[in-house]
C-alpha cells in the first residue's frame, strides 16, 4: 500500500476539530515574523480536537512539530512536517 502524503490527512484534522490550512506562510504565526511555509498547519479548536489530532497523528506515524503561541520561533523555509499552533 502506498504511503499517504501529509495533505491527505486534511479532512481527517479538520473533522476531529481543527482549523486546517496547506501551504501556510509561518511568518504570519511567529512574534518576529519569519518563517516559510508549512505543508499543513493545524490549530485545534479545543483541547478534546487537540487530543484526537494527537491520537490520528502517532497511530500514522506522521511527523509533526509544535510551535505553541508562536514567540522565540524561527521556522525553516519549506517545514514538511504537520505544525501545530496552540491557542486553546
């Protein structure tokens, strides 16, 4: 069976409750304004979504990163990784 690209998780994250968007530039989520884009960036509406996300991810094995509220970040040009942003 093939392996299943990070963008086809999309429905997945967005249905456990989760704001998802592909591509998204990170310098618009980091206090110093730098960063290239992520392949797909998730905010969780919630703590139970947050949780779920969680569960789907490590069941997968998909890599991710957390970059929390954003402040004393600097994100690397073209992050092929799931970011999440946490402002629960």
């Amino acid at each position: 069976m093939a392996e299943r690209n990070l963008t086809d998780y999309f429905n997945s994250l967005y249905l456990a409750g989760a704001d998802v968007r592909l591509e998204e530039p990170l310098e618009w989520h980091t206090t110093i304004r730098i960063g290239g884009p992520a392949r797909v960036f998730v905010s969780p509406y919630s703590v139970e979504s947050l949780s779920e996300i969680l569960s789907l991810l490590k069941r997968e094995k998909l890599p991710y990163k957390v970059i929390g509220g954003g402040s004393n970040v600097i994100c690397l040009i073209n992050m092929r990784v799931l970011l999440f942003r946490l402002g629960i």
